[in-house]
C-alpha cells in the first residue's frame, strides 16, 4: 500500500513539473527576450575588441564617450529605448553612416584627438556588442528593398 501511494506522489510530482515547464516554454516561445546592456560591460568588451593601433590611441573614456553618443543617436531616432518596458517599434532602419557622422560631428564639438577610423572601429565593435546581447536585429544588406539589381 505504502508503495502505491509512493507511486501516485510521484506521478503527481511528475505531472506538475510537466505541466509548468512547458506553460513556462510556451510563454517564452512567443515573448522576445530582454536584452540588458551594461555600460561597463560594453565598454570593456568594445575596447578588447579594437584593433591594436586603435586601442594604443584611445582610453576607455575614449571608448565610452563615442559609444554614449552612439547611442544617444540612436535614442533619438527611435531604435534605442531607455527601458526594456517602452514599446520598441516593428523595425527602424538606420543607415550606419548617419550613426557614424553624427558621432565625429560630437566627437569634433568636443574637441575629442579622435579621427574618424578610430570612431569606426569603436562602432564597429559597438554594434558586435550590440548584435552579442541580442540587443538589434540582423544588419539589413540593402534598405532600399530595391535589391542589387536595382
């Protein structure tokens, strides 16, 4: 007797766990993952990241400085959001050269002993970070939709 009811507890134990695995998959098949960006972390894993002439010219203020304008570039047009709970837009495109203008133009106001290869590589290596966290979608080949045929 003691061992049926052994049975029936662990029958039950079973069928719960099953039953809570699979509701906790199925939420998490149709929700999309939050990514967490660390300031810090990004910072680190952008300047391990450049290449050695690089890397010999810039400090991680440097790395952090281009990146914060990066970013803050990307918040004004619409891709970045400040929380993981506002709601991101279906897809924004944004051409990598504006990001890229926009950050020697911040980079020249400020007076930064930067030139514009240096930048590249750090957002270069950013966007690496970025794609890493699964923080942005796959880079778009052309966003026209045109095609390489035109």
């Amino acid at each position: 007797m003691a061992w049926l009811l052994i049975g029936v507890a662990v029958l039950v134990v079973v069928a719960i766990a099953v039953v809570t695995i699979g509701a906790v998959v199925g939420r998490l098949s149709v929700e999309a993952p939050v990514s967490v960006f660390d300031e810090d972390e990004a910072v680190e894993w952008i300047a391990d990241r450049l290449p050695f002439e690089v890397a010999a010219q810039l400090s991680h203020d440097d790395v952090r400085q281009l990146m914060l304008w990066h970013l803050a570039f990307l918040e004004e047009r619409g891709v970045a959001t400040e929380t993981a709970f506002e709601a991101a837009p279906d897809a924004v495109v944004v051409a990598e050269d504006d990001g890229l203008a926009y950050v020697i133009g911040q980079a020249g106001e400020a007076g930064m002993e930067v030139d514009d290869v240096q930048i590249l590589a750090v957002l270069e290596a950013e966007l690496d970070y970025l794609e890493a966290i699964g923080a942005v979608g796959p880079r778009v080949a052309d966003p026209t939709g045109e095609g390489a045929l035109g």
